[in-house]
C-alpha cells in the first residue's frame, strides 16, 4: 500500500469528490457490482490476510468476543459480499426531491438530495466495516477516507486494495475509497483536523474512540454505535417471551453495540424469571452481575453489582440485572445509565408500552422484541455506516439518506427582490 499522509489522502479524495457526485447510478452500481464479484474472487486471499489480524490477537489477549468480531471467513466474505448487492437495489437517493413549491412571486424552488462530498471514517477492529462504510458511502456519492484500528490492519488493506481496483475497473476513480496506512493516534487526530478535506467524520467503536472524537475534532461529527441497551421485563409480560429476547439480545452476537447489556425486571416477577433466565443463559457462559435483591433469588452465582457496572457496555458474555418496583423506575434507570441506543420493555400492558416508548429517549425503542434488530439491513437500509445516537443531522440507522444533505435549486423569471 502506498504511504500517503492524511493530508494527501484528503487531497486525492477533494479531487475526485465532483466525479464520484456527478456519477450516474448505473456507474456507481456497476463499481459496487464488481466490489462484491471481487470480494468472492478474493476470498481466499482476504483470508490470508485476516489471519495474520488473528494471530496477532491471540497473542495480545484480545477476548473471545472480540476476536469474533475480527473474524472473516469464507460465508461472512459472503455475507459482506451481498450485502453489497442489495444497495445495488435501492432506490437512487442522490438528486431525488424532498419537496418543491412556488412562491407568491413565482420563484419555483426544489429541496434535492445531494452528497456529502468527503466522508472520514475512524473505526476499531471490525474490518466489515471497511466494505460495508466505503459502498454505502459510494452509492450516495462520497468519497470516503477510512482509518481502521491495528487490530485489523492486515484485513482493511486487503479489503480497501480489492475495492480500488473493482472500482477503477469499471471506470470510476480509485481514490474514491482510500485507507489511512497509519495506525497510530496520531493520524486519528489527523482526521480529525482534516477540516480542509473532510465534510464529516463518523467514529465507529467503543465509548473511549467516539468521545475522543467528539472532544477533539474540528470537522463536523456523527456520533455513533456506544450501546448500554437495556430490557425492561414488566410485570404483564410473557416470561418465555422475555428469556427469548434477552437471550437473543445478549449472546447471538454480544460484542455488537444493539446487544444488550442490562436486564431490569418487575420484583412482582423476579422469582420466577431469573432462574428461567439464568438456565438460558448457562447455555453461553453468561457471568450476571445483579443488585442485592437478585443476589437473593439467585445466589452467589451473581457477582454483586456496583455502579460501574449500570454503566459499562460489556460486549462480552457478562449481563447486569436490576429488580426494580416498576415501569417508571425502569425508565428512570435508562435515563440514568443509558447511551441513547436501543431499549426494549416485554410486556402485555398496552398502557405501560405506550409509555415506555414515549418516555425513553433512544434512538430505537422496542415492545416485545429484540434490541439486536437495530440494524439497517433489519430497517430495510441495506448495510448502514453506524447507528447514530445523537439526534443531529442523523439518528438510528444510517443509511443513504443520511449520507446526503440537501441542495435548494431554484427557477425564476427575472425576479429580483
């Protein structure tokens, strides 16, 4: 790979920027086809190269469950490939009309969509995101320039090279998607000046990468992806309902950020739920951490709690369980400890889900099913570049409407004000 400084990386990205915007869909479409026809061809040496990322996790330390999310075999390279497909589907976003109106004086005006322009993007060791961010960004005409952790270096090389040379196949510039070869924090805050170069900068990782963003960057920045989610069990609910989702939320894929990572239960329910939960959960190897009053039902298998842990998102096979008196201190809890994300009740009573949706402030609010969902493939997004959890300009699923803004265009007739 050649060793470009961010500062020339953010100059090759500006100069092509106008091309990729002014692309027609079926243009970006045949790129995108033939990133996905490449990543099948390719899969063995994507392989190759994501081993070399394991190795050196292993002896590093880094936990199981993380190793899972660095992981790329030969059905995921499959699944990152199709995911690639289906934004071929969608409908083209970039030039469509929001709105159009004509005013008194018969100036005819048009809200349209338009790209971005230049996309950075600072994400930690899962090297998907390297597909699924450049192609999203690409199908809504931007530019984007990535920064992978070091944990996945050998991956993100890989994968970024693979999708150069698909997308200068069909025509398109290469450096619409390029990688920052330097891993180190101090290209991270690099990006994150690249005022000159960068229209937005999107953080994808844990709390400590997406503050130090939000803290020190001087380019616009969509906050995403830290996620303490939450199921409340109401005292209504069906129980084997309630197991089925926590289970699912916690250990289908426990490192991702809608997993939950906090359990809070009715105390009318208790008793009976938690034995039926933990039984669920054995199946995994779930540690629990829970307050004095689910220590009592369950025992010294339960690590006692402390604050720390309301607060912690695990992305592990570890779960904090609280018994509390109601709904309301269920949404006081939330509000306390939560990031915003995804939060779920499991609950027959119409009253207290309608209340718990419109109380909690998150991104995603559940009745009755599983956090996991938050998810733009689930939303019908196709892949999505983050799960925002803030609330401007974008929040939940990002998908390709959140990767424009918008552009007025209007007609007159000489009108002078």
């Amino acid at each position: 790979m050649e060793q470009l400084t961010v500062q020339e990386l953010g100059a090759r990205a500006k100069a092509v920027a106008n091309v990729l915007a002014a692309a027609s869909p079926k243009a970006k479409n045949d790129a995108l086809a033939a990133i996905a026809d490449a990543l099948i061809a390719r899969t063995d040496e994507i392989i190759t190269e994501n081993k070399k990322d394991l190795d050196n996790a292993e002896q590093n330390g880094m936990s199981k469950a993380m190793q899972d999310r660095l992981l790329l075999n030969a059905s995921r390279i499959a699944g990152i490939a199709e995911g690639v497909r289906k934004l071929i589907q969608l409908e083209e976003v970039v030039g469509s009309v929001d709105a159009g109106w004509v005013r008194p004086n018969g100036l005819r005006i048009q809200k349209t969509r338009v790209p971005l322009g230049v996309i950075g993007i600072i994400f930690e060791s899962r090297p998907n995101v390297t597909v699924d961010a450049a192609t999203l960004c690409m199908k809504a005409g931007n530019c984007v320039i990535l920064r992978g952790g070091k944990e996945a270096f050998h991956s993100n090389v890989c994968l970024t090279e693979i999708m150069r040379d698909a997308v200068a196949s069909v025509g398109l510039p290469a450096d619409v998607v390029q990688l920052v070869p330097d891993t180190s924090r101090e290209s991270a805050n690099q990006l994150m000046r690249l005022s000159e170069y960068l229209d937005v900068l999107i953080p994808r990782g844990g709390a400590g990468l997406i503050n130090a963003v939000a803290q020190n960057a001087t380019v616009p920045v969509i906050k995403t992806g830290v996620g303490n989610c939450h199921v409340f069990v109401d005292e209504s609910a069906d129980l084997c309902m309630a197991v089925d989702i926590i289970d699912n939320g916690k250990t289908q894929r426990p490192s991702v950020c809608n997993a939950v990572e906090t359990v809070l239960i009715h105390r009318g329910i208790a008793a009976k739920l938690l034995p039926m939960l933990k039984a669920r959960l054995d199946n995994h190897n779930v540690t629990l951490h829970g307050d004095d009053a689910a220590i009592e039902v369950l025992g010294d298998c339960v690590i006692p709690a402390n604050e720390d842990d309301w607060a912690l998102e695990y992305l592990d096979y570890q779960l904090a369980v609280k018994i509390v008196a109601d709904v309301d201190e269920a949404m006081a809890h939330i509000a306390r400890y939560g990031t915003n994300h995804s939060e779920c009740i499991v609950t027959k009573s119409l009253e207290n889900a309608e209340k718990f949706q419109r109380g909690v402030d998150a991104a995603a609010v559940y009745v009755n099913a599983s956090t996991r969902f938050t998810d733009g493939g689930e939303f019908g997004f196709g892949a999505e570049i983050g799960i925002s959890t803030q609330k401007l300009h974008a929040r939940g699923p990002m998908g390709l409407m959140e990767l424009t803004t918008v552009k007025y265009l209007i007609t007159g007739e000489g009108q002078v004000r």
